[in-house]
C-alpha cells in the first residue's frame, strides 16, 4: 500500500469523527454523554476481539490497556465533559494542541528532530483552530477548560505510544483490545453518572452508525496510520475532525460560514499539508 493511500486512509477518521455531534444532537437521546461513549466503543472493541481471537501475551496486556484508556476511554469521557461544559468552538480549539504536544513528545522523548517547518505548521494550525472557531461571547468553565486539555494530553500520548511501544498484535486485535478496555473505563463511569434510557429506532440507528463506523472502522484506520506514518503526520490529521463537524454544520444544519471562518479553514489545512510535506519524506519508524 502506497504512502499518499495510507494518508488518505487515515484522513477518514478524522472526517468520521466530525460527524459525531450530527449524529448526537439528531439522533441520540439527549443528556447520555457517557452512554454514546459506552455504545460507541465496547461493542466495537466485543466485535473485533471475537472476530479476532488473538490475545496479547506478557507485558502487552498492561501495554493494551494503557493505549486504550489514553486513545479512547480517557479521551472519550474528557471529551463529554467538555462538550457540556464549553461551548463546541472553545472545546475543539483548545483539543487542536494535541499534534503541538505529540511533536514535544517526539522530540523529548524518542529524541526525534523535527524541521522546524513541522513546528510552525503545528502552532499555525492551532491558530487557524481560533480564527475559525473562536467567538467572543464564549463562556469559560475551569472544569471544562481542563477535561478538554486533559483529553487531548490524553490522545496524543496514546498516539504517540502507540507507535513507540511494541505491541504484538495484529491491526484488528490491536484495535479490538484497546477499544474493549476503553469500554470497561468508561462502563463505571456511565453506571455511576447515568442511566439506561427508553430507546428508539432512530436513536438505535444513531448507535449502530457510532459504533460500526465511529469506532470499528475509523479506530482500525487510525491505528493503521500511526503504524505506517509519523505520529506528528497523524496528530496533524486530527485537526479535520473540527473542519468537518464545522463543514456539515453549514450543509445540514445551516450554521453560518463567515469569511473569518473560511480564513481559518484554508490555514488548518494548509497546516496539515505542511506538516505531511514536512515529516513524509520515509514511512519508516522515526
């Protein structure tokens, strides 16, 4: 498989993912936060794991468990609690620092060097996060501001391990585990926090979608990705989840888009392209 198709790939799942908030706010029943995150990936990660039936031996049951409560479980249920504390626009611009903290993670860890042409990108694109989103009438919750920076400190450390620790499992498995125990992070939290609601078939279809593409394929992409490209190309591609919840909003929801906004859209990609032309030179392990 060629570099620009696992690129283009990968560029899925952030494109799926921005069709989460649709999908909760026409679909879901309302005020299930930790409920979608629950229906979203443990079924996903039973799926896989059964499907798969490969188990991780020794130390990568510990590893397993790890990178899916930082990838999923964790990320996942700060994310909720952003999203009900902040209004979106703060909540998306804030978790747009992620790739900026995989590249400090990749230099001061795996003693990495990055052009400095990654680096400019990186806090580019989290300037052109502001531009489009960024309102003056948006309310601030500490709470809030913190469950966002906790949940994107979260993934990037998952996708940055998730290349640097060896793991020895096939993609599906890989993924299947990882989702399973993010399952079971988020299973007390819902227990405690929520409770099971009347369902109806639309809200069943809403699951369904959450599940088998939010979860099973875009998380098997995902990881796809991280294996085959750098950690800082794949963080980079992140920042498409917001231009595309951003982009149907304006087609299906009639959300307005400004000159501003359209201005801060073309910077986050040019970002993105200049961090993949930056660090795409070899697909090899950095």
């Amino acid at each position: 498989m060629s570099r620009l198709t696992i690129l283009l790939l990968t560029m899925l799942t952030p494109l799926i993912w921005g069709s989460t908030y649709i999908v909760t706010t026409e679909l879901l029943p309302p005020n299930q936060p930790f409920l979608a995150a629950l229906l979203r990936v443990l079924p996903a990660g039973l799926i896989l794991v059964l499907c798969t039936r490969v188990l991780p031996k020794g130390k990568d049951w510990l590893k397993i468990a790890i990178l899916g409560i930082l990838n999923v479980g964790l990320m996942q249920a700060m994310i909720f609690v952003a999203a009900y504390r902040l209004p979106g626009g703060l909540a998306a611009i804030l978790a747009a620092i992620q790739p900026i903290i995989v590249m400090i993670l990749m230099s001061a860890v795996a003693k990495v060097q990055l052009p400095k042409a990654a680096w400019i990108a990186g806090v580019t694109g989290f300037l052109g996060m502001i531009i489009m989103l960024y309102s003056p009438n948006m309310k601030v919750d500490m709470v809030g501001v913190l469950a966002a920076l906790t949940g994107a400190l979260s993934m990037a450390c998952g996708t940055f391990f998730s290349r640097y620790w060896k793991v020895n499992l096939p993609l599906f498995a890989f993924t299947g585990w990882q989702l399973l125990f993010a399952g079971l992070f988020i299973l007390p939290i819902f227990l405690t926090m929520e409770s099971w609601p009347t369902m109806t078939l639309t809200n069943i279809m809403g699951y369904i979608y959450l599940c088998l593409f939010g979860a099973v394929i875009a998380y098997i992409l995902w990881f796809q990705g991280i294996k085959q490209l750098s950690p800082a190309i794949v963080s980079s591609l992140g920042l498409l989840t917001p231009v595309s919840a951003f982009i149907l909003g304006w087609i299906f929801l009639g959300q307005k888009l400004s000159i501003l906004s359209f201005v801060g859209l073309v910077i986050i990609l040019g970002s993105i392209y200049v961090v993949q032309r930056s660090l795409g030179g070899s697909t090899k392990r950095q």
